[in-house]
C-alpha cells in the first residue's frame, strides 16, 4: 500500500469515527519511528524522553517509567521523577539459550536500578529500572546475543507467543519455528532501532512498511501459536490465534482465531473482555498471507480515532465477523475451511520435571510473580544463573511467568536439581493454589497502576489457601486467581475464574466465572471493595463451592451452575448486562 493510498483510506475512516488521534499524528511525522530520540540521549537536563519521543520509545520495546514510591519524595526535594525505562525483549516462543541468559543476568546485575529480571507474560523477560546513560549499552548488549526488543511494544505486532511444550518435541519445534516466522513477517522493516541503538550495524532493511504502513497500526497487536489441549498462553487475550492441528503427531495447518482481547477502561460501557472467534482452517503454506492479512485489515479498518476503542475485536464488532473474514480471505487468497476438532483442557504450567518422547528431562521452575531477584535464604537469580553455568540444552520462558530448564539429559539430571533446590527454585511445599495465582507488575515501577498486585499477590495467597484448608478441600483443590492492578489485562485477569482489578489503592473489583481451560470471561460480582472484603466473600463462596458442587466441578463453573453469577456467552452484551 502507497503511502499516498493510506492516508485517503484514514482520512475517509476519520470522517467516520471523528478526528484522528495524537498518536496517529506523532507515528506519521516520526520519520519511520525516529523522531527526536537520539537528541533525547544526548540531554543531560533531564533523564526521560520529550514530547512525542515518550510514545516512540515504544516501538524500540521500552517504556518510561519512574518509581513511583519516592516520587512524592523528590517532589518535595524539587527534583524531577527518578525517569528509567523498562525494556520487554522480543522472544519468539520464549526461548533463550543458557549463554544468553548468563548475558542477560550479568546486565541486570550490574546496569539496573533493582537487579531483577522479570519473566513476563507475553513470554519473555523485563529490565526494570535503566537508566538514559545505560540504554544504549542495554540494546548492544542484547544485540551481541543476537536479542532485540523491536516491535514489543508500540502499535505493531508484540512478542509472538508458543506454548511451551517440550514433551512433545518434534510438534513444538514445528510450532516454534511458525512463531518465529510470524514475528519476523510482521515485524517492522525500518532502520530506525538500528540506527538508534546500534549504530547501523544491523541487517539492511528498507523504511517501506507493507504490511503494517506508514502509521503502523491503530494500536497494539497480539499473536499466538498454541498447540492443543494446553492453553497455556490464553488464546483468547490476544487478536490472533493459530491453533496447531497435527496429524499423526505432524503439523498439518492451523485454526484461525481471531479478536480476543481483555484491556478495558473503568466507567466506559464501550470497552470489554472479548473472546476471539474462530475464523476456519488453513494449510500451513497460508500461515503467513493470513497473519499479514489480518494485520493489514486491522491495520486499515480499525478505529485510528478513539485509542479506548482501536484494538481489533473492536473492529470485528463494529464491521461484522463476516465482512471481516471475508476481507481476509480475499487479501490472504485462501478460503477458510471448516475449522478442525480440539479442545483446551488446561493451562498451567507443569511444575516440577517430566520426560518428554525424546527421552530428555525437562524441568518447569515455578517463579512467583516471574521475579527472579535474589531474596534472603531464596537466591533464585543465582540460582537461575548457576544452572546455565551447566545447562547443555535451553531455557523456555512460559506465558505464566515461569521457566523450564528443558533438554536435559538423565545425566545431568541430578545435578540441575540439587542447585535449584539449593537456592530456592524448587521448593515441594508451594501449593497448587500458588502455582496457580498470577499477578502483573502493578507498583512501584508501571505508571498506569492504580492497585497492588506483584507485591499484593504473595500474601493474598496465603489467605486464600488458609480459606481452602478452612473448608477441607484437599492438596490438589486450586482455584485460577489472578490479580491486575489496573484493567489493562497484563495479568489477565479477565480470563479467571477469580479475578481481581484495581481501582484504587487498597481496592478491587471482584470477577467471578471463568473456567479451567480460559475459554470463557468472568463478570464483575462486586465492584470497589477492600482486601477484607474480598476474602469474606471468598469464603463464604469457598464453603458453597465446598458442600454443593458436583463431582469435579471446578470453582468457575459452579458459581454459575448454582446462580451466583451469571455466564459471559456474548461478551459486550453479557458483561455489562
């Protein structure tokens, strides 16, 4: 598409939906997402980025922050916010090798504020805290590793997820390898990330941008290979999926789902959870023309006006399914078949080790909140660090901020156990419910928090288990709970069958209604209460759940079941009614 064309195409959507946004404005005059960052680098008077620069960033996989718990602090010293970035790395399938991670361990040691790395649930890790003088180094030392964080955040398509499943090798690697070409077709093709942080000495590209334009897209975008019955990276959170069909345990092609998504804004009935929705069957040789078409029609029919209302399942509703897929077929070339049977069955992460067909070990660590940061008595990042010191086969970090120490052979079995067990890593009393409770990030560092969560999540879950013993439900009894402190969904905590969003400091609106395999949203029980009142709650709903479920039946489906709450089916239409 011509520069030329794309402009008409927004200008006849503006006249539609109404004026197009600012960022719209600052992506087209960036210059291919250049901007003014280099000259922000240079300014020793400030240690953030200026003016459009703060959203360019972005695009370049960082986000400016500050710590927001001695922020009140310097503005009493009259001193600018404590400004650093945090930066997401583009791994595809989130895989990294022990030599890189060695790499990445010694950055985070030494040029960060908190020395954490932070497994993420898009399937990669964080840096939190660098500051400007250090970013630059950040990027080249990453690239020496051959990782960057280009496109892994931004209006662009986002760090491309895979189950992680090394028990079944030979159909991951087939999957893995499709997530990678996914991420690099749909990647940006400007110069711009290596003429900024590398100086130029990255491979040749173009600024042309056929797939995602001049102005990128309306906003974020994200995409998943999932290989059934493990959900393990929630379909339904992102706006394109493709489900891995096998035959006789060999990839055959994929099932497109498409327009999940759970960001919304308190107050404003117009923003929703959202389910994807199942477009049909492809042949893998259409994988990557369907990725490419469903970004580009997401790319020049979605909402560049209203940002609350941009992302694709939006989209969907707004022109139709129908007229969506039709669209895409017809830039894909390919007409979708019937989609294939398969079925979720779970999502969690596997903790401890398992033996896949290959006859190699692998070992799922269970990292809590994915902060791997060296406690008293737990020094879980040496630990980590200690174990690629030795590690002949690679690290895959998982959709729920955990990491499988995989391709381990039975004779270094042993040793990689006694060193996570000797610096925390693994620990045989963590319960089911801890393994799975998830939270985001939240405070100090993420500046659209307006709740706890990381820091919350610990000892909630300690509450919650005591409610569980309280009511004799057994070892193995766990409920999926899940903590955002804020409703963009990095927690997701939309597809819960417990789920928590901050509203203020201190308080939460309570979901309830998601199932075990994450292929339904919950609905809002009760809106702005306290912890205490949360955990009431819980209990009482815990002792129901106790003495009147059926065989089996896990804690979402039985508030529903009973009438506690009603079921999302339609998810404008039922979440709100």
């Amino acid at each position: 598409m011509s520069a030329n064309q794309e402009n008409k195409d927004q200008e006849v959507l503006g006249q539609v939906l109404g004026p197009l946004s600012d960022n719209e404005r600052l992506k087209r005059e960036s210059n291919f997402l250049r901007g003014t960052i280099t000259q922000d680098l240079q300014d020793p008077l400030t240690g953030g980025f200026t003016a459009d620069n703060f959203q360019l960033i972005r695009f370049h996989g960082m986000y400016q922050q500050d710590d927001r718990d001695i922020r009140a602090e310097r503005t009493k010293q009259k001193l600018e916010p404590l400004h650093n970035v945090m930066l997401r790395a583009r791994m595809p399938g989130g895989i990294i090798q022990p030599q890189q991670w060695l790499a990445i361990d010694q950055f985070a040691t030494e040029h960060t504020m908190y020395g954490s790395i932070r497994l993420t649930t898009r399937q990669t890790f964080q840096f939190h805290g660098v500051l400007k003088p250090k970013i630059k180094l950040m990027h080249q030392t990453l690239n020496q590793i051959g990782i960057d964080s280009i496109a892994t955040a931004g209006d662009v398509n986002r760090n491309v997820l895979c189950t992680s499943n090394p028990v079944e090798s030979e159909l991951h690697q087939e999957a893995y390898e499709w997530a990678k070409k996914i991420s690099e077709h749909l990647l940006p093709k400007t110069r711009a990330y290596a003429e900024i942080w590398l100086d130029g000495e990255k491979l040749e590209t173009t600024d042309e941008e056929p797939i995602l334009g001049s102005s990128y897209l309306p906003r974020k975008f994200k995409t998943t290979v999932v290989i059934p019955p493990h959900n393990d990276i929630d379909v339904h959170a992102n706006d394109l999926n493709f489900v891995a069909i096998a035959e006789a345990g060999k990839l055959v092609g994929f099932n497109v789902l498409v327009g999940g998504g759970l960001a919304m804004t308190h107050g404003d009935t117009s923003t929703y959870p959202r389910r994807a929705d199942d477009f049909g069957f492809i042949p893998l040789e259409k994988t990557l023309d369907v990725a490419a078409a469903v970004v580009s029609t997401q790319r020049d029919w979605g909402n560049r006006s209203n940002r609350k209302n941009a992302k694709t399942k939006y989209t969907l509703d707004r022109v139709g399914i129908d007229v969506f897929k039709a669209e895409v077929e017809k830039r894909a070339g390919v007409n979708f078949a019937e989609s294939r049977p398969y079925e979720f069955t779970s999502r969690g992460d596997r903790i401890g080790w398992v033996e896949g067909i290959d006859g190699k070990f692998h070992l799922t660590l269970f990292i809590e909140n994915g902060r791997l940061l060296d406690y008293p008595g737990k020094p879980l990042k040496t630990g980590v660090a200690e174990i690629a010191k030795i590690h002949q086969g690679d690290f895959r970090m998982t959709a729920n901020q955990n990491l499988i120490v995989a391709g381990v052979t039975a004779d270094q079995k042993e040793q990689i156990e006694l060193i996570a067990r000797a610096h925390g890593l693994m620990d045989d009393g963590v319960s089911e419910q801890r393994k799975n409770s998830m939270a985001c990030v939240s405070f100090p560092t993420c500046p659209l928090a307006m709740a706890e969560a990381e820091r919350f999540l610990p000892e909630f879950v300690t509450d919650v288990e005591g409610i569980l013993e309280k009511h004799q439900l057994g070892e193995d009894e766990n409920i999926i709970l899940r903590v955002t402190g804020c409703p963009n969904g990095c927690g997701r905590a939309m597809l819960a069958e417990i789920g928590l969003v901050g509203k203020a400091p201190g308080r939460y609106n309570l979901h309830l209604g998601g199932n075990r395999a994450g292929t339904r949203i919950p609905k809002m029980y009760k809106e702005n209460i306290t912890e205490q009142q949360i955990l009431a709650e819980i209990d009482q709903l815990v002792g129901r759940w106790a003495t009147e479920r059926n065989d089996g039946e896990c804690f979402g489906d039985f508030v529903i079941r009973s009438g506690i709450i009603e079921e999302v089916v339609v998810s404008k239409r039922d979440f709100y009614a």
